[in-house]
C-alpha cells in the first residue's frame, strides 16, 4: 500500500469519526464548523425563501398615522353637533328681550339655521371618528401582518365608500339647504339692494356642492388604494400571523 493510499483511508475514518468535518462527498468543498448544521451527502439544498412584502406594513403606518389625525378632527367636529341645539335655545332667549320684533325673527330663523348646518357637521364628524377609531386598529394589525387585518382592510374600503356618499349626501341635503335658507333669510331682512334674492340660491349649491366635492377628494384616495392592495393575492398571502 502506497503512502497515498493509506492517507487517503484515515482521511475517510476521520471524516466519518467527525460527521462535522465535510458536508459531500466532494473532498474540496470546504469544510463545516460544529455549529453548523450536518448536511448528508447528496442531500437536496433547501430553496431561498421568498422574503415577505413589506407593503403591509408601509401601509399600516400610514393607517395608524392617517386615522390618528382624522381622528382629531372627527372628534372635535362631532362635538358641533352637541351644541347645535344651544343655538336654537339662544335664539328664542335673546328673541325674547328684544324690542325689534322683525329683527328679533330674524335671530330666530337665523340661529335655527345655524343649528342645522352644526347638525349636519356633527355627523359627518362623528362618521369620522368611527372609522378612524376602526382604521387605527387595522393599521396596528397591518403592521404586524394579521390576517384578520387584511379580511378587515377590505370590509373598511367598502364601508369607506358608504360613508363618504353619506357624507356627501350630507353636504347636499342638509348643509347645502340650510346656508342657502340662511343667506336668503338674510337678503330678505336686510336693505334693499344690499344683497340680491337670487344670491342665497348660488352661494347654497356652492358650499354643499363644494363640501361634498372635497370630501370625495381627500377621503376616497386612501380607501381606494388599500382596496386595490389587499385585494392582491400576494399581499393576502402575506398576512398570515
């Protein structure tokens, strides 16, 4: 037996004497450390895995943040719906001391308006602050891949578009009327000439026309983006904790 012969055996009695030493049976594949895993000879390799979509997570940061500040602003306008009925009480009160019946009915006409047009901004306020109470928990669950986030992202968009058309519906029925009887109310008491007739009708249509025209602007974008996200089969794949 040649010298190369009997290295070439201890070498195969030290390799199995330590399992750790190589990972093939190629003799020039480098050799592992103990704390590596052992890999059998011939052995298939595991595949890559395929990293998560961080998208659901960019989203439930924009949710969390988009909702805290909605929030904010549903919550300190749905208080205007509590006192809107003080403006009627005020009306009637100061009605009563004043001396200048025509003048004191007009008051009267013109803090009953007040207090639906504060009506109506009460309640898309409080519509605010519920769905930004639920986008905000949603937000939390995107961030940590929930799938009951991902189920309830898409329940949120739809209820996004309902809420926006009653918000608008609103605009139109509600406040849009209400400034229109208001400015002619006010044309009509006022000096002749001072403010035309027709004037309460255009400036009407313009501040419900313009409410309902911004709300669409600003609220539908977000919903219709996570809409279209979520409804991926990769993203959905994704929320799976």
């Amino acid at each position: 037996m040649t010298c190369l012969e009997r290295k070439g055996k201890l070498d195969r009695r030290a390799d199995l004497a330590n399992p750790w030493r190589m990972n093939s049976d190629n003799p020039y594949a480098p050799p592992q450390g103990p704390d590596e895993p052992y890999v059998m000879a011939g052995a298939p390799q595991p595949l890559n895995p395929i990293g998560r979509t961080g998208a659901p997570k960019v989203f439930g940061v924009l949710s969390i943040v988009f909702a805290s500040l909605i929030l904010l602003v549903g919550l300190m306008q749905s208080c205007t719906g509590l006192v809107s009925r003080s403006f009627t009480t005020i009306g009637d009160k100061v009605a009563q001391h004043e001396q200048n019946q025509p003048k004191a009915e007009q008051l009267k006409v013109t803090m009953r308006f007040m207090a639906t047009i504060y009506t109506g901004m009460g309640l898309q306020g409080l519509l605010l602050a519920i769905m930004s109470g639920l986008l905000l928990a949603i937000g939390i669950g995107q961030l940590r891949y929930r799938a009951w986030a991902g189920q309830w992202t898409v329940y949120w968009c739809w209820a996004g578009f309902a809420v926006i058309g009653a918000m608008v519906a609103i605009s139109f029925l509600l406040i849009g009327p209400a400034y229109e009887d208001l400015i002619r109310s006010m044309a009509r008491h006022s000096a002749t000439g001072a403010m035309p007739a027709g004037m309460g009708s255009s400036l009407g249509s313009l501040f419900g026309g313009t409410t309902g025209i911004m709300t669409i602007l600003f609220y539908a974008p977000y919903p219709i983006i996570m809409l279209v996200y979520f409804s991926k089969d990769h993203i959905r794949a994704a929320m799976n904790t």
